[in-house]
C-alpha cells in the first residue's frame, strides 16, 4: 500500500462490502470518504457531530481517537446505536484507520 493511502472496508446496509482506497494527507474524515465513494451516507451538518446521519458500527480493532463530548451526545439521541456505534464524521483518515472496517447503521425510515 502506498504510505499516504489506507485501506477501509465499509459495509453497506444490504451487507455488501466496498474496499476503499483513502489518502491520509488530505485531511478527509471516514464521512467524506464515504460520500465521494457514493456510498449512502448522509453527512446531514456537514461533518460537524450535529446529527447522527453518518452513524456507523466499528467492527475492528483500530487505534480509534476517543469520542468527543459532542459525538457522545449526539450518539444518545440516535437510534439504533450500540457499544461500537461512532459517527464517520469524527474519525479523521490517519495511518491508524488502514485496515478498518465499519458497517453503515440502519436509518429509521419513520422520522422525517
């Protein structure tokens, strides 16, 4: 793998995994990968831990930054989380992140 270049899992919400190829010198977050790799990911505010749209469940053991006060808090307003719940959004793209792998959390199709 190239040294500026880690590789991601991401599994969609019908199950289907996508490798992705994400640069680590850009500045991207998991979100921002995700939505230019067109997977559904809402990335509603922007990136900025105010809704709960690029929620995902973290299934490996990556080095992960602890989660924000911000995160935190939006987490328990979103549905479906559980104890590996994290918003894309706040995880930068850094060396850490190669290897990882992340399911898409379901959206309640309910709430408009």
């Amino acid at each position: 793998m190239e040294e500026n270049i880690v590789s991601i899992t991401v599994i969609d919400r019908e199950g289907k995994e996508h490798k992705i190829d994400a640069p680590t010198d850009m500045n991207f977050n998991l979100m921002e990968i995700c939505k230019a790799s067109e997977l559904p990911v809402e990335g509603t505010c922007g990136g900025m831990a105010l809704c709960a749209s690029c929620h995902c469940y973290v299934q490996s053991d990556n080095a992960l930054p602890e989660a924000s006060d911000d995160e935190e808090d939006m987490l328990d307003q979103a549905f479906f989380v559980e104890d590996n719940s994290r918003l894309s959004c706040q995880l930068p793209i850094t060396n850490d992140l190669d290897g990882l792998i992340v399911k898409l959390a379901p959206v309640d199709e309910t709430v408009a």
